[in-house]
C-alpha cells in the first residue's frame, strides 16, 4: 500500500480566492454562486440496432443564481433602472480567482456573459444574523480559463 503523500495536490481553488464583479463593481457579500450549460447529443442510427455515430446540438445555458447579503442587493437596486434590477442592461459576471502563491493553476478567471436578473424579491426570517437573497439569472455564454 502506497503511502499518503501530504499535500499531493498542494494548494488547491477555494472561496476565499474568489473575488465576484458583477457589471465591473466587486461585491463580498456574496456566499454563492451557480451555473452551468449542457449540450444536447443525438445517437444517429443508420442499418441495425446500433447507433453508427453521434452528433452534438445546440448549448443551454442553465438558469443561475447567486446568494448575496441584502446589503449589496440593495446597492444593485439602487443603481438599477426605476430600482428595478430586473430592468438592468445584459452585463458580465466575473468570478476570478485571486493569485495565491502557493497554487501556480492561478490565476483563472470564469464569466458568465449577457447576464440579466430575473426577479426582485425577499426573504427575511426570525432569529436571521444576516439576510440573504437568492436572486435567479438568465445568461448566454460562458468562458473559463
């Protein structure tokens, strides 16, 4: 059995090296964020049973979301059109990873491109020590690197 060499990855991506701008402007008060797309395949069939090739379709990019404190929600809505933020002009949201010394992969940066929010609402509960808003978004395109 080999043994277990301590670190073998080194330092590997985390939060805290994430440094999320929305339309350009830095936010911290964010605590998550999802997307993702998926591409459709079809198997193409010709003689027999068996599929003789495949071919790849179209992307959908997936609904995302982004958890973050009500305090710079409110700075969003307050730069928005009406304060709508539904209202906003597509924009980029960026996501990247901060140089670290002790991981050399950095720095990379993920974006989500035409991002528009989708909704504009509140949930605020007893005994909350912060409040967090979970704001749906529609985008069209990603880039990682």
């Amino acid at each position: 059995m080999p043994d277990n060499i301590p670190l073998e990855l080194g330092v590997l991506y985390s939060w805290p090296q994430i440094q999320p701008l929305i339309a350009g402007v830095p936010f911290v008060g964010i605590k998550k964020i999802m997307f993702g797309k998926t591409r459709d395949y079809k198997d193409v069939h010709g003689v027999g049973s068996i599929a003789i090739g495949r071919i790849a379709g179209k992307v959908d990019f997936k609904k995302a979301s982004v958890d973050i404190l009500l305090d710079d929600w409110k700075r969003i809505i307050a730069a928005s059109p009406n304060g709508d933020p539904t209202l906003l002009a597509p924009f980029q949201i960026r996501l990247p990873f901060v140089p670290d010394s002790n991981n050399p992969n950095l720095p990379t940066t993920d974006v989500m491109q035409n991002c528009q929010f989708l909704d504009d609402g509140a949930t605020y509960s007893e005994g909350d020590t912060g409040f967090w808003q979970t704001v749906n978004i529609i985008y069209a395109g990603q880039k990682r690197n």
